[in-house]
C-alpha cells in the first residue's frame, strides 16, 4: 500500500515543473557541442522534421529523432544502456529552457549567436534573454507548451517580491501558472505554495529537479545567489541608475535589467570599463538612455525596441538630461548636434567630445 500511495504522489507532479539538467555549465564545452550538433542537424533536416511535426504523437519512435540521439550519445561520451536516455534527457534541456523548439521544427533566433559567442558575460546575457522569454519547462521535444512560460513567471515574481528563497522555488514548482494571470506570486501565495509542498513532501522526492533549475537561475545576469541563506535576488547595479518612468506603461523589469547589462558589457568591451559615451569617464552613476525614448517603444508596444542595446547609450546624468530632452543629439559620425537652448558654458563643454 505505502509504495503505491507514493507512485500516486510523483505522478500528480507530473503536471508541475519539471526540469533536470545533463549539462549544467552554460557556457562549457559539453553544452555548446551537444547544442552545436542539434543546431546542425535541424538545419540539414529542416524540411523532413517540419514533415515529421504533424504526426507528433510517432516523433519519439522516429529515425530522425533516433539519429539525432547517436549523435548526441558520442558528443557527450555516454556509455552503457542508459545512453539513450541520457541523451534524450539532452535534447529535452535544451528544449525546456528555450533554446530549441518542440518536435526539433526550430530554434530560438538567438541560438546561433550563443554559440559563436566566446565572451562568458556576453554568453550569458544572451542565455538570459532566452531563458526568460522561452522557458517553457512544460515542453519536450515531443511536447508543445510554450505559451507556458515557467522562468518568465518566476523572475518576474523575484522581481515583484525583491529576494526568493529555496522554500519559494518550491513554492513555484508546484504552482499551475495558468491560474495566475498578473503573471507572478505574491507573497502571501508563495506561503501557501511552499506550505502545499511541504505537505506532499516535494523537497524529498525532487530535490534534483529543484537544484538545477537554483542552478541555472545562478547564472541569469544581475541575479545574486547567498549558498548560505539559499536566497536570490536582483544586484539592481547602482553604477547603473533608473530614470523616473511613467508607470501607466508597464516596463518588464527583467527585460529591463538585461538592457542595462548588456550596455555595461558594451562599454567594458569598446573602452574597458563603463563610461559616458560622450566623455568616456567613468561616473559613479551612469544613465541606461534610450534614443528612441523608452515611453514611445511601449506606447507603439515595441518592446524590441525598448530593451535593444542599439537603442541605448550609457550617457552620464548631466549629459542624459540634455540628451531626454532633446536639446543635444548627436550625428551618425558620433559628432555632438547642440540646440539653440544650451547655454554657451555648456555648448563650448559638450563640443570637446564625440
């Protein structure tokens, strides 16, 4: 009796995040080869996998899929009578955090600039713009549930509720997301999850589902993780400021943050560390400017626009308040364009720079 109450339990979680990592390190050899290799084969098998797709309930008994699992097995070196199995558990990763899509039809249009990526701060900001917008960890490769977006839920909670503990993960790995439609847990409903799982003893019985997926958010840009205290939460980099924003739009504050790192990196990489690009000194506090302002991007919902780094500049804040106003601008040759207003102190400073 009590061995089948328990395989009655692990099936009810079968509805709720699952996720188990072959390949924890992001930005590691093994993970970009086994990627590299499903990348390639979909590319050369575009048009049969695309054929495949409509007959998905037979996808997993494919020759193609077959094929794809050799592929891996030797990539990744598995030995034994569970190589399959693990290279199944491969593909399926790489499906549940975005990168490759259900049934093998596709990929994220960033994948192949991951992979040619060798900078790790740039690999990871390009894993998290995947991870957050793709996630799906209801999806497999024979599995298409990507309108479930499992890490976008759970960073914007940790955004809502400032810091995120071990027992709120559990909290959120046993939630039905479709049942919340502001798109994120209050506190008072983390409580109540992380009470539900406690009751049905989920930390036992996936305790390694939950500490890849702690290992994986470790790895999002500006998260903080204490391995003492178990908890994340957001750097919020103060050498990176927030202008004051018109909150009748809304900002998707993760996309946000990623905007802002991927500047920094930018600066670090042109001139060596973060600067004004006007002046090229280093201000104890820089401005994340936009130039087609931010406001406008939500208002026309570009969101593509509003968090592309191309439409940024890190500018210092006396510059930036030129700059918002648009009092300054500047040429495509990067040359300073001064309005009629600055004053002449200021214009004679401005024109030093380009």
């Amino acid at each position: 009796m009590g061995n089948t109450k328990k395989r009655r339990d692990i099936e009810i979680y079968e509805n709720y995040w699952k996720f188990t990592a072959a390949h924890l390190d992001i930005t590691g050899t093994k993970f970009n080869n086994c990627l590299n290799v499903i990348v390639t084969f979909i590319d050369k098998n575009k048009s049969e996998l695309e054929e495949n797709a409509k007959y998905a309930n037979d996808f997993s008994e494919s020759e193609l899929y077959k094929t794809l699992q050799h592929k891996i097995v030797v990539t990744s070196g598995f030995k034994g009578k569970d190589a399959s199995l693990s290279a199944r558990k491969v593909i399926n990763q790489f499906v549940k955090i975005g990168f490759v899509y259900p049934l093998l039809i596709g990929y994220h249009p960033l994948v192949k600039k991951f992979l040619l990526e060798t900078n790790r701060e740039k690999k990871e900001i390009i894993f998290s713009k995947i991870f957050y917008e793709a996630s799906s960890l209801a999806s497999d490769v024979t599995l298409d549930n990507r309108d479930l977006k499992h890490v976008n839920f759970l960073l914007k909670t940790l955004d809502k509720n400032g810091s995120l503990n071990k027992n709120d993960i559990m909290a959120l790995m046993v939630t039905d997301i479709s049942n919340y439609k502001m798109g994120y847990l209050t506190r008072e409903q983390l409580d109540m999850q992380y009470q539900y799982a406690r009751a049905n003893e989920f930390n036992e019985r996936k305790y390694n589902q939950i500490a890849h997926l702690i290992g994986y958010l470790k790895r999002f840009v500006d998260v903080k993780y204490d391995k003492n205290e178990g908890r994340f939460w957001f750097a919020n980099d103060p050498q990176i400021a927030d202008k004051n924003f018109d909150e009748k739009f809304v900002r998707d504050g993760v996309k946000h943050r990623i905007y802002k790192e991927e500047l920094k990196e930018e600066s670090k990489m042109i001139y060596g560390e973060p600067v004004c690009y006007l002046d090229k000194k280093p201000y104890r506090s820089l401005i994340a400017s936009h130039i087609k302002p931010c406001i406008d991007c939500l208002k026309e919902h570009r969101e593509d626009q509003a968090y592309d780094v191309n439409n940024g500049l890190l500018l210092s804040p006396t510059v930036d308040s030129y700059f918002d106003k648009k009092e300054i601008s500047f040429s495509d040759n990067g040359e300073v364009l001064i309005g009629p207003n600055v004053a002449d102190a200021v214009r004679v400073e401005f024109q030093k720079y380009k």
